[in-house]
C-alpha cells in the first residue's frame, strides 16, 4: 500500500499558494498543506482575503490533480472571533480541505 505525500506549507511558504500546488504536482506530491490564518506575527494570508488568489488556487488543484491534505492555524481559546473561523472555514472548503467538511467546493 502506498501512502499520498503532502507537501507542508512552511516547506515552500516564500511562494504563491497556486506556485506551491505546481510545485508539488512538478515534485510528485499528491497533496498539499496551506496556511490561511496567521500564526504568528504574519499578516493575512491571501488565501484568505483575495478571491482571485482563491480561484487561481482552485484552478491549480482541479488541473494538478493535487489534493489539500491541511489548512493552517485556528488558535482556540476564550477569545475566539467566530465570523473569522467561519471564514476560514468557508475558505477551506472552497479549496476542497478537510478541516471543515460539509461545505464543498
């Protein structure tokens, strides 16, 4: 039995999110992890924010065939921002995550 490879996020962050799904089709990876929410000291992620950005991504999974295998960073605790996790879950399903299933693409 064969395993899917996933090429994680921090591997290729210094590129564009639809640059890193050719990327990993080129490198023969099968999926793909993307970072959506800042984890840090970062700025918005443009996954996040620009719609174009999303479409161009969307455009590189259906071509590449590569699948999301992750999306990064929800930060639980008592000050959640409920509009913005729906957001981020939106976003993942749009790109075809698993983080929030139930949305679709």
């Amino acid at each position: 039995m064969t395993h899917p490879l996933s090429l994680a996020f921090l591997t290729v962050a210094e590129v564009g999110p639809a640059e890193a799904v050719h990327i990993a089709a080129t490198t023969g990876y099968q999926k793909i992890g993307f970072r959506i929410l800042p984890a840090g000291g970062e700025g918005p992620f443009p996954l996040m924010t620009d719609d174009a950005v999303l479409r161009e991504v969307t455009t590189a999974l259906n071509d590449t065939g590569v699948e999301v295998a992750d999306v990064e960073i929800v930060r639980l605790g008592e000050q959640i921002d409920w509009t913005l996790f729906d957001c981020f879950c939106d976003r993942c399903a749009r790109v075809g995550s698993p983080t929030c299933p139930g949305r679709g693409r």
